[in-house]
C-alpha cells in the first residue's frame, strides 16, 4: 500500500506533504523512515495537512512531524509551505493555517508566500526555559545565548562568523541543557553589515543543521532587535538554502517572508516497517 505525497521546500527547508484524508497507521514511523536522507526520500519533516471547506480566506490544518517522529508545535518555512499548498488548490493568494502554535494567516506577495508568525515571547515558563526573569546575552553550555519563543523555543547566540563555528560541536550540548525541559533549537547569526543577519541552526527534531529555518529567522529578528543591533524594517535573514525577510506589522506581529518551490511528486510505502 502506497500514499502519494507532494515534496516543497521553502528557501531548501523542505518537507513532504501528505493529504490528512490519507490513512497513515503510524504518521510518526514513516517520518522517521522517509525523513532518512539515505533510505528514505529525503526532508526536514512530513506536513499532514488538511483543507477546511466553507471558510473565506480557506483554512489549512498543519500538523508536523519531524525525522525523530515526534511533533513540533510550529515551523515557519513549513507553514510558508503549506500555505502554498492550500492556495494552489484553492485558487486563492491568502489562506489561515491553524497550527498547534496557533492560527496563522499567510498571503502571496509577488514570489514569496508571507506568513504573520505566532506571538514571541521571552517569558521563560512559556519558552519554557528554567529561569527566573528572561535569559538575555547568558552562558548556556559554554554559549552565550538569548532564548525566545517564536512558535518553538530557540537559544540565539550573536557570533563574528556563522561560517567559523562548528555548529555540529556547540549547539548539542545547548539543545540538550537541563534548563530546558522540552529541548530548545539552537540559533547562531552574525551581522551582515546592512542591518541583517546570515543565519544556522540546529533543529530539534531533526537533530541537526538545517538549510533554513523559518522560526529561527524570527528569533534572530526579535532578539536583534531587543538587544538593540539593528533597527531594520525588514530585517534580511540569510540561512544558507536562500533569503528570509522578518518584517513587524501594524498589530507588532512578526512577519516571514520568502520563497517556496514544487519540487516533485511522489509516493510512499506504508509496508513494514512501519512501527516505532
């Protein structure tokens, strides 16, 4: 038995999407098994999304699940997928995205799909993170890190060069820190000298570097701007898969803008194995 799927990625974040009508017994194996990008096909994560009939804009439902089989509450460049998804079957240039971080609206704008993100906060029992006021510029593992809540928790650390780190090396040990009960994705950015930023990080879930991360583009927006390094409105974001724009709307909301591309169709096997 075989369930087709549609692979997009958003600036090489990128991910296979399977309808939620498609009856997956284990949705959490087959990420594992089809995330692998040796044996399997290949992705950051598998997106089951379902379209919500009778709404005006449409409405998406976004569940994720990560190469480690489990859930994550929200992802940017996944929401940004999805919403592509959804207005391509829709015929429509706006869509709502109801995520397990939230609801979302998302709009195209010329070649890029522009998603309005959950609301950030610094709030350590909401990151969640265990400390008693906002961890702001603090050692964690040997890095010097900023953590926020954009959807997911990431820990920001502002460094000279993102290329001069060894991602691989420092970011484990922060991902894994006690002081963060449900993990934490890792950020590095270095400045650009226009007001932004180049940008790696280290996801959880997929426990390791991805080409681009949506929720991490907002992190490093919102602490840069926090820490009072840049004031740009947009602020350039630039992992290695391509170029992110976060800009803040009238209502103070977090904006991530970018690219997204149909890569292929394709199916799956739901054959053993199959189970956790």
């Amino acid at each position: 038995m075989t369930v087709p799927f549609q692979k997009y990625h958003g600036t090489g974040n990128d991910f296979l999407i399977i309808h939620a009508n498609e009856h997956v017994p284990n949705r959490g194996a087959l990420a594992k098994r089809e995330c692998d990008r040796t044996d399997g096909v290949g992705a950051d994560g598998i997106l089951f999304l379902a379209l919500e009939e009778g709404f005006n804009p449409p409405r998406v439902v976004m569940t994720l699940f990560q190469p480690d089989g489990k859930t994550a509450e929200m992802c940017g460049n996944g929401a940004r997928c999805a919403a592509e998804w959804a207005m391509e079957r829709t015929g429509t240039d706006s869509v709502m995205i109801d995520t397990q971080a939230g609801t979302l609206r998302a709009d195209r704008d010329g070649e890029n799909v522009v998603v309005e993100m959950t609301d950030l906060t610094f709030d350590p029992e909401e990151v969640p993170v265990e400390a008693d006021e906002p961890v702001l510029e603090e050692e964690i593992e040997g890095l010097e890190v900023s953590v926020v809540n954009t959807g997911v928790p990431h820990a920001v650390s502002f460094v000279d060069d993102v290329d001069e780190v060894d991602l691989e090396a420092v970011a484990p040990p922060v991902r894994h820190a006690d002081v963060f009960p449900e993990g934490t994705n890792v950020t590095i950015a270095s400045p650009d000298g226009d007001g932004g930023f180049d940008q790696r990080t280290y996801e959880r879930g997929v426990e390791g570097e991805t080409d681009s991360c949506g929720t991490g583009a907002v992190a490093i927006a919102v602490v840069a701007r926090r820490l009072g390094l840049t004031d740009a409105d947009p602020v350039d974001v630039h992992p290695p898969g391509g170029h992110l724009q976060v800009s803040f709307n009238d209502r103070g909301r977090p904006t991530l803008a970018g690219p997204v591309e149909h890569e292929f169709d394709g199916e799956v096997s739901l054959e053993s194995p199959v189970e956790s």
